[in-house]
C-alpha cells in the first residue's frame, strides 16, 4: 500500500507536551478551586442517546451534534456539554442523596461549530453544579467558583467580568413592553445574539417578530445600555419588574460580603442560549471584550425533571479551556515548562554502566527523576544531554568512584560537586536532603499568580 499522510481534522488539537502541561496546569487549578468550595469530581460517558439533547438542549446546540446510529441502530451523540449527563445520571440517582448535592466535572465535549478564535469541535470545560438547592446563595456560590477558577490562574478584575442577568426578570420586562407570552423565546434568541449582531440587525430582528415600535424601541435601549440603574428607572413604576430584580440584588450583595463585588455586572442582553436555563445567568468575558466566553451558566430548575428526575432545583456553569488559555498566552501567563529531570547519571567508562543504572534505578525507587544516555557516549556529550533534560544534578560515576562504592554529584546549578558513598546518595538524594532534591519541580508548573508572570 503506497504511504498516506494524514492532518488533525479542522478544529481538533494535538496537544504536544508544553500544550499538554499548559491544559494539565488549568486543570489542576479548576480541581483546586472546585474541591476548596467542597465540590466531588464525577464523570459520565462521551457518547449519549440524541434524544438526551434534542428539545432540551435548544435548537442551536443540536444543530452542532456529531451524531449518528450505531452498529446497534441506536441514535447516539457525542456529548456537546455536561448538562444533559448530569441530569441523567442524578434522575436516576439523586433519590435519597444528601442535598444539595456538589458535583464538578472536567469533560471533553464535541461540537460541529465553524471553527475560529475561541471555538473549536472539540474543548475541555469545567462543569460545576449545585442540585437541589433553590435559593439564591446557590446561584452565588457556583458564580464565586467560576471566578476563582479563573483568578486561580493569576487573571484579575482588570482582566475578566462576569456579566449576569436573570431570565425571569427578563421576561417580566417583555410582558411589561408587551411583547406576548408565544414571542418571548424568540425575543430571548434576539437578545442573545444582540452583542454579536449589532443595533441595526438586532432592531430588524425584533421587528420582523411583529414587536410594535414602542416595545422595539425600549428593548433597543436596554440592548444598548442595560445598566441596573437604568432599568431600575425606566421601571421604577412597573412593581412586577422591580419585584423580579429582587433575587439579583440578593445575588450581588452575597458576592460583594465574598469580596467579590468588583467582578461583576448586571447585562440585560445576557440570556444565555441553550434553552434549559429558567433564573440567574450569566457568562464571564475578558474585559477587553476582544475574546469570546470564557464561560456560561445559570439555573435550570426544570431539567431533571424532564428527563425522569425528581424535580430537583439545580444552578451550574461550563467554563471552557479554548478562551481562557488564549487569554493566559496573551497576558503572558502561561508557566514555564518544568524540567523532567532531576539528576542524570553519568559513566566515565562503559564498565561502570552497570553500576550507574543499578544507582539510577534504586534513586527512580525512591522518587527522583533520573535519566542517563540510553548509548555509549563520552563523559563531556552525557554532560551537555544533562544540561539539556534540565537535569539539577548530574551523578558521575568513573573508576574510582566504582572501586570505592562512592560517586561525585555535581549541582549543574552552580557547578559545586563533592564525592558521596552511594549509600548516602540513595539515602539523602543528590541534593543531600531528600526533602529537597527529590522531585523538584515534579508538581505542575509554577502556579501563574502575578507576580509570576514570565517577561514577555
Ligand atoms: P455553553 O455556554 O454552551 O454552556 O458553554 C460554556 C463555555 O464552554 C463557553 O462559555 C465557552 O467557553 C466554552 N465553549 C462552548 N462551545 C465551545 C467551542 N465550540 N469551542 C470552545 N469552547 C467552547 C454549557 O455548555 C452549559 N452546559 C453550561 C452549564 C453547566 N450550565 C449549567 N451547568
């Protein structure tokens, strides 16, 4: 067979080892930040029955599906969010759980979208979720989360928004507008893409609803700039909106005794897309507003029920990795690669190879990450691979070191050195306390605060 080559398909990534400790770093951190707030990692399968998604995700998600029957003739997809499963996996299970039930989940999820900045068909997202919890410090809790998981990787208010809204409120101030109760999922669709859209595109769009021109127009001001005080005077004398700002105000005076006020906006054109969400809202975007979410979520207190579930309120978010690590790269926040060596042996003569790769393997036993030349090479070309592996200390091994069971270590750092028994060498590790010799630099990367930044 003549030889083929093959390329990645259009919006999928390899991730080489530097991508891959770069992904692995925001994960740790999302684990971290998930398990301080006491949450339990889960997972569910990638691929789903279609019907898990059709209607209750909404149509734009399902238009995205890589879906297709299986050998069994079974209607499958490949998961294009988390939501669904979890609903799933607690309508069968939540029965006789403690409640609220605290879950997260770093899955990899599929979407047939048009590749560019920011999306791609396939991304990791951290799913946070809090079940079975109907009141308002629910909702504030999974939005502190969602903004610790960011500024856990060193990103700060002047960096990063969350713009929150609440479905029900909006809604309220489309009967206000009087805009009938069979148009308000389509005005929501409007709204959605308002930012995306423009003014112009988005007036049209409300009128070819049939809105009348009043109700177009107070839906293109709040479009335009809708800020809490002005809704809160554009309806100081509507009580039905100003009794649905209520749970808002509740929501941000949590977050302000959290500290974390400064973090967030009211947004009327924040309603989210997916069609499950029923209260509080809200997706964060870099400040700069050049990327595109970084995440999304609200409450969806109906969805376990339509999927066979005791009806359970439930509050989450999905935060994706494409935008955030777009954003660590361009704010220079991206940790340095960390060495995958500690300490590289090197025989003077191939005679004591085997003695070198006996004490390489006992100090591997013990912790350390050990290399050494997998060839014969001289003592100068084991030297500079040492150097290379970012190797701390290089263990070298000659003739007499042989006959006296000792070997010098030499911290390639300074190029002090002295002579040790091996013994104490595998007691001690190189660095003669193996507190810290051993596995220094085996955690992830250095954690990406502030003051870690690398100079660009
Ligand atoms: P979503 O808004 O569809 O919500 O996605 C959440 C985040 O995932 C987005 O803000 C974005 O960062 C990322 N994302 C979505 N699609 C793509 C893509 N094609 N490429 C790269 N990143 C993407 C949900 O998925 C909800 N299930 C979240 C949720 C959990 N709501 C409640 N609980």
């Amino acid at each position: 067979m003549p030889p083929q080559s093959f390329s990645r398909l259009p919006g999928f990534r390899d991730f080489v080892p530097g991508e891959l400790a770069l992904r692995n770093h925001v994960f740790e951190t999302w684990r971290r930040v998930a398990t301080r707030y006491g949450f339990h990692e889960y997972d569910g399968p990638p691929l789903e029955p279609l019907g898990l998604y059709v209607e209750k995700s909404g149509a734009e998600i399902v238009g995205q599906l890589y879906n297709f029957d299986d050998k069994g003739g079974r209607r499958v997809a490949l998961r294009p969010e988390m939501t669904p499963t979890l609903a799933r996996i607690l309508a069968e299970r939540s029965r006789g759980m403690p409640k609220p039930i605290r879950w997260f989940s770093l899955p990899q999820l599929f979407r047939y979208e048009r590749s560019q900045r920011g999306r791609l068909r396939e991304h990791f997202q951290l799913n946070v979720d809090i079940v079975g919890e109907s009141g308002v410090a629910a909702d504030a809790e999974v939005l502190a989360v969602a903004v610790d998981a960011v500024r856990g990787l060193g990103l700060g208010e002047d960096d990063f928004v969350a713009r929150v809204n609440d479905r029900r409120l909006v809604t309220r101030v489309l009967t206000a507008v009087g805009v009938a109760a069979d148009r308000h999922a389509d005005c929501l669709a409007v709204i959605d893409k308002a930012g995306r859209a423009g003014p112009d595109a988005t007036g049209a769009s409300l009128r070819a609803l049939g809105l009348d021109a009043g109700a177009g127009d107070t839906l293109g001001s709040l479009i335009a700039d809708g800020t809490w005080e002005h809704m809160k005077q554009r309806f100081a004398d509507v009580p039905a909106v100003l009794e649905a700002m209520r749970p808002l105000a509740e929501h941000r005076a949590i977050l302000d005794a959290m500290g974390l006020g400064g973090y967030v906006q009211f947004d009327f054109t924040v309603v989210r897309g997916l069609a499950y969400y029923t209260g509080i809202v809200f997706e964060l975007f870099d400040r700069a507003g050049e990327l595109r979410a970084i995440c999304g979520g609200g409450r969806y207190d109906r969805l376990l029920e339509l999927v066979g579930g005791e009806p359970l309120p439930a509050v989450g978010f999905g935060m994706g990795d494409v935008v955030l690590t777009e954003l660590l790269r361009d704010r220079a926040l991206v940790p340095a690669e960390a060495p995958a060596c500690d300490c590289y042996i090197v025989w003077v003569g191939d005679e004591e190879r085997t003695l070198g790769m006996s004490v390489g393997h006992r100090l591997r036993e013990s912790g350390c990450r050990v290399m050494y030349s997998l060839r014969s090479q001289g003592l100068g070309k084991q030297l500079k691979a040492a150097n290379r592996a970012g190797a701390a200390y290089a263990v070298i091994i000659g003739p007499d070191e042989a006959a006296s069971a000792s070997a010098t270590v030499r911290d390639l750092r300074t190029g002090a050195q002295d002579t040790r028994s091996l013994e104490s060498l595998i007691e001690h590790g190189p660095g003669g306390d193996r507190a810290t010799s051993l596995g220094s630099g085996t955690g992830p990367p250095s954690r990406g605060g502030r003051a870690e930044r690398k100079a660009t």
